[in-house]
C-alpha cells in the first residue's frame, strides 16, 4: 500500500518535469522557427536563380512537411491562378487577377514550380503548428478567389504573394516598403519593355484588344518572369534581347509591306460593284476612280439623292478622275492653237453664275421656229455679211449672248422610231418637210408615205441602194477593207446620210455633214434616222476636226467646187485626211463626157497630181450608170521634194495642221509626218483591235491627262469606263438602253465613255471642249469619231436630235467661263423628248443642274451624292411653256 502511494507521489513530479521541460523546448523551438521563417520566407527580390532546399530540419518537423505538402498539392489540383503583371504604369488590368481559367497559363509546369518553392521554404524553416498553417493557407488562398485588388499589388505571382502575406505578417514597415519599391520598380521596367512589343505587335496586326485579350497577351508575354518579373532560368516563353529586337523588326517590315500593298491598290470611281469585283482604278485620277467597302446597311433607293446601290451588303464611294496639274502644261487646246477664235468669242468671261434664280423659260421667236440652230440661224449676223460667195452665210454665227429661250415642238411631234427601223422610214410629223421628197425622190433620197417619210437607201449616185455601192467601192480597191483597215470616214455633202447608214452593217463609223440650205433639214433626216451627221459647209473656215484623223473621205456629188481657187476645199479634205487614206470620188465628170464635165475632170487631175496624190482607179457601176475615181494620199514627203513647181505651196512651220475652231483656210499642205514618234507616220492597227490599243505614238515621257504615263493613262481610262458603265449607267440610274441610239459625250477625253458602249446598237460622237486638252486625235486613232467645240456656244445640230447626252464634269468648268443657264437651254434644244441626261460632277453644280431640269419640266430618273460628288439621271418631257399637248 505505501510503496504504491510513493510511487504515485512521484509519478506527478517527474511528469511535471517533463512537461516544464517540454514547453520551454517547444517554446524555444517555436520562436527559433518563428526568427528562421521571419529571415528566410520571401525571396530575395534580385535573385536570378532559386536556391535548392535540403533536408536539414529534425526529423521532428516531417509530419509538418507532409502536411503543408499534401495540403499545396490540394490546392494546385483545385485552384491554379494566373501570373499577374502590372502594366506600364504600375496598375493591374481590371480582370487581370483571375483563378479557375487555365487557358491563361502559357506554362502550368512554371507555376507549379513556384508553388514547390514556396513549400520546400516553409517545409525547410518551420518547426511546428501544423495544423495553424494549413489553415492559414487554405484562408489565405481561398480568400482571395475571384476578387480583384483594390490597391496596388506587386507583380508577383498570387501564390508566393498570398503565402507570404497570410504567413509572415511580422514583417517590419521599413522592411516591406524597401521590397515593395525594388519589386515595383523591376516590374515596371520589365512590363514596359514587354508592352511596347504587344503595342508594335498589335499595330502590326490590325488587331486591337479588350480587357481580356489584353491579359491573354500579357501572360503570353511575360509568363516567364519570376514573382518581381525578373526573367527565370526558364527561357521556353521568353524573349531575349536580339529575339525581341528582331520580332519587332519582322513586325515593322510585315506593316510596311501592308501600307505599300495599299498604295499599290487605288481607289477607283464607280457605284453598284460587289465585293468579288473590288476594283483597281489605276489612273492618277484614274486612277481613284471606285472605293468599294463593305456595309451591312440596307440600301437606299438612289432617287432620294443616296448613295447606295441595289447590292444591300456594299456601299460605294464615288470617286472621280481628277486632271493634273502637269497634263495642263503637256497638253495643248483648240483655244491655244486657234489664234482666230480668241477674236471671235466674246461670250463667257465674268458670265459665272453665282446663284441661278428661278427661271422663267419662254419659248424662242424666231423666223427657224421648231428647226431654230441658234449659231446658224443668226439672221442679224447674217444680214451684215459683205458677201456670201464662199457660203460665209451658212457658216456659224453666234450670237453675242446665248439664248436662254426653248424651242418649240412641230405640231404633232410623236417619239420617234428606233433603230434599225428609223433607217428605212420616221414620223413625218418630227420632220415635216417634204421639198427633198419632192426633189430627190426620183434618185431613192426620200419619199412621203402616208404619215411617214421613207428611205429606200439610195442616193444621186447609188438609186439601187448604198450596199451594193459600198460593195462596189471596195471591189475597186480592195485595200480599203471597211471596217478594218477603213474605220472612220467623212461624208461630205451627205444628203439624207444613206451611205452612212449603211456602212453600220460594214462596221465603220461616218461622220456626215451638210449645210443648212435650200434642200429642207437633209441633215436633220439623217439624225432622225439614227445616223450621225452635223450641219456645216466648206465655205471659208477649216472643218472642226483635226489633221490627218479620217481613214477616207467620201463625195459622191456633193456639189463642191474642188478645182477652183486653187484648190482651196480640195486642200482642206487634204488637211483632214489621213497620210496613206483614200479620197472617193463619185460624180459626173468621173463618168460622164459633158464638156463641163470634161474640163473639170482635167483640173482636178492636174490639182491631184500637183497634191501628190495617186489616182489608183476609175471604176463604173453599170447598175447604178455611174462610176467612183479613187485617190490615194502619199504618205511620205518624196513626191513634195521632186515637185518641178510648189502648188499648192507647203505650209509654213508656223502653219499648225491641228488648229480648226474658225480658223480660216490657208491654201497649202502640211508635210507628212517622217519621224517614228509622230502621229501619222504609220497607219493604225485595224478594228478591232485599235480600240483598245494606245496609239503608237503616245510617249511614255508624256503625262497623260490623269497624270499617268500618257499610254498607261489611256488604258486606265478605258476600264474606268468599262466598270462605271456596267455596275453603275447600265444598271443604277433609270436608263432603258434599248431606247439610245444617237448619244454624245459633251466633255469627252480619250473617248473611253464611247468605247465602253462599243457593244451597243448605238453611236456616241464625241466632243472635245476647245479650252481642254486637244485629245481628238486618239479618239480618232482608236477609231472612234468627234468634234471641236465650245459650250458657251450653240453645237451645229438640229433640235429634237439625241437620245443621250453624257457631261462629265463639264458644268462646273463652264460655270467659270459662262451662263449655265444658257448651257441648259441648248441642252434641252438637243435632246429629243423622251431623252436622257447623265450629269456626273461636283455635288454643288449637280444640284444646280437638277434644279434648272426640275424648271424645264424634266423627270428627274435617279440621283446619287457622296464625298461632294454627285450623280444625276435626268428625262426630257414633252413641257414647253404655254403648252400641254403632249402624246400618250
């Protein structure tokens, strides 16, 4: 019993011992640990490298180590969160602290790195409070899940952060604001360099970022810094200086390459394209010619003065050529080289209309009525001529100021008939005069059937009809090849133009003239047909046309005196007819033996040997009982240098072949061009390739128009055309194609409006303003056909004769120079009711002009706008003031 009591006695003191023992170790142990982790947890903010752990803590810690060990690899399986790193300033992205997302990490291994790290150092310097620590990790990790700092952190990775937040918060002040300044002044440096590469990248690429894209990038960047973004010994997504460097520079040369493929791509100028037929407008204006982009606004119809076509996923801009500075000083004018016509226009300065008041049209009262021709009609001039010898008085004569008045309709006007069958018969009533019917009807000119006038096709010369005519005329000299070799030809004296008419179906082109005379609106017969012609005479002053341009002139009894004065008109055909052309003949002192006739057929063969030209035939038509002289013109300068006597005398230098707009005739021949380089050296290649070919000699050195090498300029014009054409006239503006027959472009350049209708039962004549670049020889060249003149004057037509007028930017330059209003008056003079305008010109001046057709009654088809360009389709009624009758 006692020693049971004693030994119980003791049992307390020893335990009590023990325990003492115990607490004061544990104690000491646990400040030991508490200095050890104190001094050792955070990592040295300069360190490049991470130093191994050991195992040289007691055996008495490794129950803690499993512990923190399991529990950090709980939390890497459950929670992975995301590098952090400041941006250029400092400050973290607003959803840059993010966990859960772990197509963030660029690397998992790296984070899971980090995560050991951590755990090998408190592994290494705790000595107990296992189950305080795992708490405080799970707290410290979980509580900052998903929440986005509200003070700056540290660009630091959250774990290493938060652990060593949660676990050390003895930290000195002095110490923690020491660390904080090197880690925030490392990062920045880091994260600048970094930024400014995701910036150029970016750039680069076209590509901007959100919030989120901008994280992604970051991490892709910079996933391989440590905690205080310093770079690792990890290098897999790192890029070292000469990598970074040369990264940027691929980037560079990738956007230069962009910006240079841009330029290379210019805009070009039409409307309603599709996205698959993004267009490359070449030309300097032509260059920018059709802008296509992308929209996905509903359209918008285009008579609401918008610019959306029918294509409900584009958007075009209009984009207009635009003529250089440098083809201003290149190029020449008819006002240039026609010295004459300085003196006789006296219209158009200080005429520019600042505001166009409404109008209040009336209609003309002039003795011409319904035929009223404004510069051919002018019966004052008229009256003062001292002569009309040289028919000086059916030559023009404008008046001093232009009419503003309307002419009137022939009582019974009806639309007229299209073609082909306008050919063969028209309303009598749109032409109501039947003295040629009269005259000429025994010789198959015209006759009067019912409320018809008809056309048989013949003429003095050819009763059976022009086909077998023209058949007959390239049987004699098969060189002539109509509608090849022979493209454009010159009428003269046409009568009704049956000769013209028919060379359509030979695929040549007949610019046919006639004066206004004693034969009753012959000209007029002709345009009502369907056939090109003008009114004007060989009387005093050279044909608006250039030098050397026609590929064969044609009379057949034209009643034109060739022999006499020297052979003054003879002299002029000369001037216009191409070095190499024919000139074909068909009268009566060919064929017939009258003493009259016999004498003239003598001068005119000493004339057209003295001219050097070549008689290549005499050719009789049994059919029609007449015949054809064919000459040729020489096409070198050989035969002027051997001439015993010089008459017709050469021209001076001085002497330009070129000059046409009323300058009078000088009775000489030019020399035939002898150089390569000039035009007229060599014939052109034969239609219809010479459509589309630039002239031989067009020089490279030479600025075209739209500022272009003169040949690169031309070919850009043509697809200009060729786009504006199909996706815009054809398709966007109102316009029954069908229905144009006679059509004129009023401001042509080289011609490529006309050329892009090629295809068309339809003939565009082309008209080449006297104060603009004289480009009237490509036109011609190419095989196309026009005219020099002036809109600050009347043109030499008859009313009621066109389909379609075409004026591309034409207004706004007449505005400068003249009455706008006047310019509206004759284009309503022109255009026939029922025939369209197409304006295409600034903004400004398009609505000037649709304002001043809203005043003359016309319909207004279709009007677009856009970057100060506007478009505008307009349709002649059959208005005149003071009248209603109008057919149904």
């Amino acid at each position: 019993m006692p020693t049971t009591r004693a030994r119980l006695g003791r049992r307390p003191s020893s335990s009590s011992y023990s325990s003492t023992i115990t607490t004061i170790v544990f104690v000491s142990l646990c400040v030991l640990g508490v200095w050890l982790l104190t001094s050792t947890s955070v990592v040295p903010p300069k360190s490049t490298t991470r130093t191994s752990t050991t195992d040289s803590t007691p055996s008495t810690t490794s129950s803690f180590t499993s512990t923190i060990m399991n529990a950090h690899k709980t939390i890497s399986n459950t929670v992975k969160p995301t590098p952090v790193f400041k941006d250029s300033q400092g400050d973290l992205p607003d959803d840059a602290l993010k966990t859960g997302d772990t197509n963030r990490l660029q690397d998992t291994s790296e984070i899971d790195k980090l995560q050991t790290d951590v755990s090998s150092d408190i592994t290494k310097d705790s000595g107990g409070g296992g189950d305080a620590l795992n708490v405080n990790v799970d707290q410290s990790l979980q509580g900052n899940e998903n929440v986005k700092p509200k003070e700056e952190k540290k660009n630091v990775n959250p774990v290493v952060a938060e652990n060593a937040q949660g676990l050390h918060g003895t930290e000195s002040v002095d110490e923690q604001e020491k660390q904080k300044q090197l880690e925030t002044q490392t990062s920045e440096e880091s994260s600048i360099t970094h930024k400014q590469e995701a910036e150029q990248i970016t750039a680069a690429t076209g590509k901007t970022t959100t919030g989120k894209e901008k994280a992604e990038e970051d991490v892709s960047l910079d996933s391989g810094n440590d905690a205080h973004g310093v770079a690792t010994d990890n290098t897999k997504n790192i890029l070292s200086d000469h990598e970074q460097q040369k990264r940027l520079e691929q980037h560079q040369q990738q956007e230069d390459d962009q910006m240079q493929q841009k330029q290379k791509q210019p805009e070009e100028h039409t409307q309603g394209v599709t996205s698959k037929d993004q267009i490359k407008h070449d030309e300097a204006p032509l260059v920018k010619d059709i802008k296509i982009q992308n929209d996905h606004k509903a359209p918008v119809n285009l008579t609401n003065n918008t610019p959306v076509l029918k294509n409900e996923n584009h958007k075009t801009e209009i984009i207009v050529p635009k003529e250089s500075k440098e083809s201003k000083k290149a190029w020449s004018t008819q006002a240039d080289q026609s010295v004459n016509q300085k003196e006789r226009r006296t219209v158009g300065k200080n005429n520019q209309d600042s505001s166009i008041p409404e109008q209040n049209w009336q209609l003309c009262k002039v003795e011409a009525l319904a035929d009223y021709i404004p510069c051919l009609d002018n019966e004052d001039a008229i009256k003062k001529l001292k002569t009309t010898k040289h028919y000086e008085h059916r030559e023009r004569h404008c008046p001093q100021e232009p009419p503003t008045c309307l002419v009137p309709l022939p009582q019974g006007y009806k639309t007229p008939i299209e073609w082909p069958k306008s050919r063969d018969k028209i309303w009598y009533h749109n032409v109501p005069h039947t003295l040629l019917a009269e005259v000429k009807g025994h010789q198959n000119w015209v006759k009067v059937s019912g409320e018809f006038l008809t056309f048989p096709g013949g003429g003095t010369q050819f009763i059976h009809g022009a086909l077998h005519y023209l058949d007959f005329v390239q049987e004699a000299v098969p060189e002539i090849a109509w509608g090849k070799r022979t493209r454009t030809v010159l009428d003269v004296g046409c009568g009704v133009a049956s000769f013209g008419g028919y060379l359509f179906e030979r695929d040549v082109l007949a610019m046919s003239f006639a004066p206004k005379d004693e034969h009753e609106a012959q000209v007029q017969f002709a345009l009502e047909r369907g056939i090109p012609a003008i009114s004007a005479v060989m009387g005093t002053q050279r044909l608006p046309f250039p030098s050397g341009v026609f590929d064969l002139v044609h009379c057949a009894r034209c009643r034109v005196p060739w022999h006499e004065e020297g052979g003054a008109l003879l002299l002029e055909l000369n001037r216009v007819l191409r070095p190499g052309g024919y000139f074909a003949w068909s009268a009566t002192p060919v064929y017939q033996t009258l003493e009259e006739d016999v004498e003239i057929w003598k001068e005119m063969s000493s004339l057209t040997v003295a001219m050097c030209w070549e008689l290549i035939t005499i050719k009789k038509d049994k059919l029609n009982s007449a015949g054809v002289a064919i000459y040729h013109k020489s096409d070198t300068n050989e035969c002027y240098e051997q001439r015993k006597q010089n008459k017709p005398p050469m021209c001076k230098q001085d002497d330009d072949p070129n000059a046409a707009w009323y300058v009078p005739f000088n009775s000489c021949m030019h020399r035939v061009p002898s150089k390569e380089t000039e035009r007229g050296y060599r014939w052109p290649v034969e239609w219809p390739e010479r459509l589309q070919t630039p002239p031989y000699w067009l020089n490279r050195s030479q600025v075209g128009i739209y500022g272009k090498p003169a040949p690169d300029d031309f070919a850009a014009d043509l697809e200009h055309w060729k786009r504006l054409i199909s996706k815009v006239y054809m398709k966007g503006l109102g316009i029954s194609w069908s229905n144009v027959r006679n059509a004129m472009d009023m401001r042509a350049v080289y011609g490529g409006f006309a050329a892009a209708l090629r295809d068309l039962k339809m003939w565009v004549v082309n008209v080449v303003n006297v104060n603009a670049p004289d480009t009237l020889p490509i036109i011609y060249e190419r095989g196309l056909f026009g005219i020099y003149h002036d809109w600050c004057e009347s043109f030499s037509t008859y009313p009621r004769t066109y389909d379609l007028l075409h004026a591309d930017h034409l207004f706004s330059q007449l505005k400068k120079r003249c009455k706008i209003v006047a310019v509206m008056a004759e284009v309503d003079r022109i255009v026939r009711p029922g025939g369209k305008l197409i304006v295409r010109d600034d903004s400004a001046t398009t609505k000037e002009v649709e304002n001043l057709l809203k005043s003359l009654h016309w319909e207004i088809r279709k009007t677009i706008s856009q970057n100060q360009v506007g478009i505008l389709s307009a349709q002649k009624t059959f208005w005149r003031p003071n009248a209603t009758a109008a057919p149904t």
